[in-house]
C-alpha cells in the first residue's frame, strides 16, 4: 500500500508548499511577481536567481549561509561520484530488454577472449585448470626469491623469506612450507596451499616496497584495502561496459569493400608479421562489415607497422569520398605522419594531404582551414590544434589519434564527442599485456602488434659502472659509422656539464640539448633537426621516452641508470634499434657505494635481465600497469596500489567475465511504494508565500519522476530562491528522495512492521553483497540481510514514523553511493 495523503495536501502539494516557511517569518514577507507578470513553474524554480534579487539583504545572506544537511550532503557525493566519472557525452537510454541482447553478446566475445587465452596458456605449458574461468596472476612460490614481498588473498600483504621442510602437527612426513614475514609474526603454508593463494606484490610506481606490511592479528585493515581495490575494479567495468554499450548504438553505413584497397596495400614495401596481418583484418572488419564505428586500439612498439594500419584505414574511407584527421601530440610527430602519408599517397593524385603547423604564416593557417571547410584537403595532419573551434570539417569520416595519453583532459575529451560521430582508431607505443589484452575481447577492441619486424635486428644492452672513456668510445663507435647518439639523464641539472664535456670530446660535431622545461617552440627545433640528422648527438631527459621513429639513431647512453624506472628504461631503450644496423644500449651507473639499498636493489634487478639474456621481460611487466593506464585511464590506476599489480588483475578479469551477474534493473518511479503513513503538518506561513502551489508541486513529482538529478537540481535552486526548508518540509522532500533512490536500486515496496523494515526487489544476492560489500557505513553494513528477494533490518526498538524516515533515507543514500559499481539497464 502507498503512503497515505497528508491532511491538507497530498504529498505532491506538500512537496514546494512547505518549503517557503522558514524564510519568511510574519513579521517580514517578500515581494513577488505578480500573478499577472508570471506563474512559478518548474522553469521559474530551477532559473530562481530573477525571484533572488528581489529578496532582501537578510534573506539573500540566508540563503548562502544554508546549512549542510543530509539532503545537501546526498546531493554533493552523487555530482562528485558523477564528476569523476562522467566525461563523456550523454548516453541515450537503453531499454532491458535492448540491454540484454548487448550483454549477451558482450559475454560471448569475453568468453572467446578468455578460451583463447586458456588455450595460449596450455600451448606454453601452464597447468590446465578447468574449474578456473580466468586467468590466474598467482605465483609460483619457488620463482620467489628471498625479500620479494607478496600477497595472501586473505591475510595481505608479507615479505617472502624462504620455503623449508618441515613437519606438521598430525603427521610424521616432513612437508615444505613457504615462510612469509608480516608486521607481528612469521606465517608458514604447504607449498600447495600457497601456490593457490599467493600473488608477487608489484606496483604500478615501480618500487617494490609496499607502505607497511599487513598483520596476522588483524586482517579487517587488509580486508578493507581489498574491498577497495574490488570496488575500483568493479567501477571500472561499469564504465567499460556502459561505453560499449553506448558506442553499439550508434550507426553508420559501412564503407565499400573495393579493388582499390586490395591495390593500395600490395604496394607495402615489406613482409606484414602475423600480428599485422590480424590488424590489417580487424580494421578492414570494422569499417567495412559493421554499422557501428570503429573504436579500436592498436598497440605496439614504435617501427612494428602501426602506421600501416592506419594508412589503410585513411585509404579506405577517404576513397568513398570522406575525409581523415590524423592528431599527433607534437608538431615532430605530425611530421613524420605527414612525410610517410605523403610519400605512400603520392601515386594518388586526387588525395590531396595536408599539415597544419603554427610554424605556419597566419594567410598559410586561413588557406588550410578554408581548404578544410571546403573539403579540398582529404587528409588532414596536426596536433590538438585540430581539435579547435575554428576547424571545420567538410566530411569527416575517419579520426586517427596517436599516444592520446599524451593529450591533455580537455583534449582528450573533445576526442571522446568525435567518438559519437566518427570512426576512431588510436594508436600507441605503450604496450599492454597480451592477458589484459584477451580479457578486455568484448569491451574495448585492440589489436596487439607485438612481434618485431624480421629485419630488425636485437638491441644489445651494455650495463656498466660509468666512465668517460666509455662513454667517449660509445659515441665514437656510432659516429664512425655514420649514425646518431641519444644522451639521456635523469634531471635537467647536468645536461650542460654533460654538453661542455662532449663538446671538448667531439668539436668538430653538432650537438644539442631537449628538456621539457624548454619553450615548445625550441624544443620541437630542436628535436626536427635531429630528426632530419643535422644534430649528431642530442643530450635530453627522458622526454624522447615514446613516440619518435628516427632510424639514423642507434646508440643510446642513459647515465645513473638507477634513476629509472625499468619501464622508463624499456621505452628508452626502445629509441634506438629502429633499421637493420645493430643497436646499442649502454647503462651507466655510478659507484655502488654511493648507492642507496633501494637503488642497489633496482640495479641487482637490471644486472640479473641482461645477464640471463631475457631481455627486458621485468620492465614489460612494468610497462603493463602504463598500457592499464591508457585504457582504463590514469585516474584508476592509483587503485592498484591497494592489492598490487597482479591481485588487482585477477579481480578485473572475475569481474570481467561475470558482468551479467553485476546488473541492476531499475523499477518505474510511479510503481515504488512508501508504505510508510507519514503526514507532517505544514506551517500555514509557509503555504501564504506560495504564488501558484499547485503548479510548483506537480513540478517537482514530475522532477524526482524523471531523474534523481532533476530532483537534485530542482531541490537545490528552490533553496536557492526560498532558503532552507522546515522540518516538515525536509520530511516530505526525504519521502521523494527515498523514492528515487528505491526506484533505482529496483527496490519496488518499501514498508515498516514493528522493529522490521523490509524492501522488495528485483536485485540478486550476488548484486546486494556487491552494494554492501561497497557501503562505506559499517551501521548499515551489519544491520541489512538479503531474503527470499527482499533486504531486511531489524531495528533495536521501534522507531517514530519521522525518525523511522530518516533511516531509510540514510540507509538507501548508503546503498546508492554504491551504484557507479553496477550496470543500470
């Protein structure tokens, strides 16, 4: 049964006719338009600063000086839950039933991605489990060495010391056991057990050392540190999913399949590797086969033929007669974009390419824009100056960006509303996983190119204790041979001692130095010369880390190598190496006894990765968590932190393939009952300042009807007009509020029987462990139960019918905060 009606008004009418009261006491009324001028109506409420002015003084300091209640507080973490979230354009409504047909497709492609993954594992030789679903980070105890630290799924976070015989209590058998070190003890596990339950602690900072070890008296501390990391696990699926879903709703026509692509890429002077190849298909699929756009990622180390991917793409949709942008972070990038589409277009005359610089004259800039507008330029090369209000596409068709983590937020996001429109592809230089990769199979489309050309040849790595001979021989080998030097240190401080001492080494040779606190316009110069070869040697921090494809250059020099991170030191060493000359790394580090432990730690790490001829499998690993970054966002990644690296993925791929049993279905706001007979009075003062009661009231049923942030926005700008509210006018807001949120939740019925307070919904037990598992309020944590599809709580007496209000409220405000964590359709 629905709440009853109040005495004097419904609760529609009561729901604005209280809320004047408070404000305007007897002895002081405001003045207002005339009926005649203007009705109030929803409109007026939610523009209320014209109805503001006419206050006066006292009022007006009133209304910013309103206090913060539950409602406010409510109201602030949902717009600051949504903020963070939230950059994308607006989603369009989808439909359960529209809704379940995507996810059943989502769940198949997940499946496929993850079966594949299985299969890849047992073609390597990894134990087969079938009762396992996902993929498993767990480690393998006897790969650990002694001071690594690790993570118990139940217990946190220890140092591992060693595994040991020893014999259990109920047998005479000696059995190993692994022997972990936490903050009050030392713990012992069978190496089986441990093999079940243990993780390597990584962190995506890169230092090993986590902020303290966890206790084995106490494990709620870690208990909640892994609450944590599921939640920011289970958010991040949420919003992965939900873009998924809203990009299947956009459509286009797909492009034609002609001969001419098929002619255009036999022209490709080299071998494609197999990885090509599948990006080759994957992208010809999207454009050609689909009516969504294409959103796809394609990854993989500078010099792997990505760039090729891209040109097909551009080929293809500029031949049906659309135009592409291709956006690169800096003007050197987009110039050797340039360079390589002009040459690979040059027997194409009808394809017109162009760049747009600001190194370009203002009547150069006008001329492009205006050919751009016109559509006389099909392809069209730049940085974020692209992305401006003055650039007006005649017919884009095709968005191509490369390294989008190096773009700012606003720019990042003006991308994200092309995504709506156009085909996107990105494509990036920091790798990902190849687990990651496969998991995500269903939710965001990458194709990873991960395998060298054949002509490349390996980079040899030379570490070593520094010495200018060395270093003189180093740059004196490369030289000699006609190449190019990069020269990396650490900080700015020290570049200039550096350059003093190459340029008495080397006189007769260009030198020059890059840092990123540089004027752009130096900079970029700078590094264009280098590019074309009139430097020699460059001396620059580690701002050369990704992006540039300069084959001249294949000797780099990084000196206090134990300064980097080893994925920084992977993407440096990733410079060099790019044409079929041998490359060189030489590492440089200082004497050991000026080092500290930690930076003698990182050191042991980079010896043991040259010496066993790995190459730079640690620092891939590393690299991981930054590829994490680019599709995830870089925001999340601090989450990681909590659990470690590969804790954390696990959770992400359990999540992953269980998406459809993470889904809650809202019900009809007019079908939620409040079975809760509550009708305070209204103060008859408050009811007299109401021009139109009626109206206002209607208006704001029909503001908490259509969304929780209409009644969000509705509730705050009537203060803002009126100031705070009374009591019992705060009463009824609560009852719309509680209404919204039920109603979101799929919670259908509210109602009160003594000491018990039952709400009946459509939500599974799995979904409500999620929600409380996630509420940050221990109260409601404890005192809720799931039952025969109901939540239940038995309070300690009965309460008040106003007091009783107040706790739902408080109690489903505790349960929203958890939405962001579930999938609404």
């Amino acid at each position: 049964m629905a709440a009853k009606a109040s005495l004097f008004f419904s609760p529609r009418e009561c729901f604005l006719t209280t809320h004047l009261c408070k404000l305007f006491p007897t002895t002081q009324k405001p003045s207002f338009p005339s009926p005649s001028s203007s009705s109030i109506t929803l409109t007026n409420v939610l523009n209320a600063d014209a109805v503001y002015t006419k206050l006066p003084p006292r009022l007006r300091n009133a209304r910013q000086e309103q206090e913060r209640d539950a409602i406010s507080l409510l109201n602030e973490r949902i717009r600051r839950e949504h903020a963070k979230r939230d950059h994308s354009p607006l989603r369009p409504a989808m439909d359960s039933e529209e809704a379940d047909k995507y996810i059943q497709l989502v769940k198949e492609q997940q499946q496929r991605g993850l079966q594949k993954l299985k299969s890849d594992r047992a073609r390597q030789g990894a134990p087969h489990d079938a009762a396992q679903p996902t993929f498993s980070y767990k480690v393998d105890p006897y790969t650990l060495c002694s001071g690594d630290y690790v993570v118990h799924r139940k217990v946190g976070i220890g140092r591992f010391v060693g595994i040991k015989f020893d014999v259990p209590k109920d047998s005479k058998e000696p059995i190993e056991y692994v022997f972990i070190e936490y903050a009050d003890g030392m713990a012992k596990l069978p190496v089986k057990q441990a093999s079940r339950l243990l993780y390597r602690y990584n962190l995506p900072n890169e230092t090993k050392r986590p902020r303290t070890l966890s206790k084995l008296s106490d494990t709620s501390a870690w208990e909640r540190r892994r609450m944590k990391g599921k939640v920011a696990v289970q958010k991040m699926v949420v919003d992965l999913m939900e873009l998924y879903l809203h990009r299947l709703k956009q459509k286009r026509p797909p492009y034609p399949k002609t001969p001419a692509m098929a002619e255009f890429a036999s022209l490709f002077p080299f071998e494609p590797t197999p990885d090509q190849k599948q990006a080759f298909s994957d992208v010809e699929r999207d454009l050609t086969e689909s009516e969504n756009p294409m959103d796809r990622l394609i990854c993989g180390d500078v010099g792997f033929g990505k760039t090729e991917v891209a040109l097909r793409a551009i080929f293809c949709v500029v031949s049906a007669g659309k135009q592409a942008m291709v956006l690169a972070p800096t003007i050197v990038l987009a110039k050797q974009h340039f360079d390589v589409i002009s040459q690979r277009f040059s027997r194409y005359p009808n394809i017109r390419v162009g760049l747009l610089s600001r190194f370009q004259t203002k009547s150069e800039k006008e001329e492009y824009l205006s050919m751009i507008k016109d559509g006389r330029v099909d392809i069209i090369v730049g940085t974020h100056s692209l992305l401006g209000n003055r650039v007006e596409y005649n017919n884009l068709g095709l968005l191509v960006v490369d390294e989008e983590q190096r773009f700012g937020v606003k720019q990042k996001e003006r991308i994200a509303s092309f995504k709506t429109s156009v085909d996107v592809l990105t494509l990036s230089a920091t790798p990902i996983p190849r687990t990651l990769y496969l998991a995500l199979t269903g939710f965001r489309d990458a194709s990873l190119i991960s395998t060298p050309p054949p002509e490349r040849v390996p980079i040899r790595t030379h570490l070593s204790a520094y010495s200018k001979d060395k270093v003189i021989s180093a740059i004196k080998h490369e030289l000699d041979r006609g190449g190019q030097v990069f020269y990396v240190l650490p900080r700015i401080k020290g570049l200039e001692d550096v350059m003093e001492f190459l340029e008495l080494a080397f006189p007769h040779v260009e030198i020059a130095i890059a840092h990123g606190k540089q004027y752009s316009n130096q900079l970029e110069e700078t590094m264009e010369r280098f590019a074309r070869g009139d430097i020699r040697i460059l001396i620059c921090t580690n701002i050369v880390e990704s992006g540039l494809d300069i084959q001249n250059a294949n000797t780099i020099i990084i000196q206090d190598v134990q300064q980097f991170g080893l994925a920084q030191l992977y993407q440096l060493r990733g410079r060099v190496g790019r044409a079929d000359k041998e490359a060189h790394a030489h590492l440089f580090y200082p004497d050991k006894s000026l080092l500290s432990d930690h930076a003698l730690e990182r050191l042991a790490a980079l010896e043991e990765c040259c010496e066993l001829g790995q190459g730079f499998q640690l620092a891939e690993r590393d690299m991981a968590i930054r590829g994490f970054g680019n599709i995830f966002g870089e925001q999340q990644t601090g989450d990681v932190g909590n659990v470690g690296v590969d804790l954390f993925f696990e959770m992400l791929f359990e999540s992953l393939s269980k998406v459809d049993e993470h889904r809650v279905i809202s019900v009809p706001y007019p079908a939620m009952e409040l079975d809760i007979n509550i009708n305070p009075h209204l103060p008859s003062e408050y009811i007299n300042h109401l021009e139109n009661p009626m109206q206002i009231i209607n208006s704001a049923e029909k503001a908490a009807e259509k969304d929780i942030f209409n009644l969000m926005q509705f509730t705050e700008n009537l203060r803002r007009q009126y100031g705070k509210e009374p009591y019992s006018m705060e009463i009824l807001l609560k009852k719309l509020y509680v209404r919204r949120m039920a109603a979101d939740l799929g919670i259908s019925s509210i109602y009160a029987s003594g000491k018990m307070v039952g709400m009946k919904t459509n939500m599974s037990k799995k979904v409500f462990k999620l929600i409380t598992d996630s509420a940050t309020s221990d109260i409601h944590q404890n005192s809720l139960i799931f039952e025969d599809g109901q939540i239940k709580a038995e309070l300690l007496l009965e309460l008040p019918k106003e007091q009783l209000l107040n706790w739902i409220f408080q109690c489903l405000a505790e349960l929203y905060s958890s939405l962001p964590t579930l999938i609404k359709y």
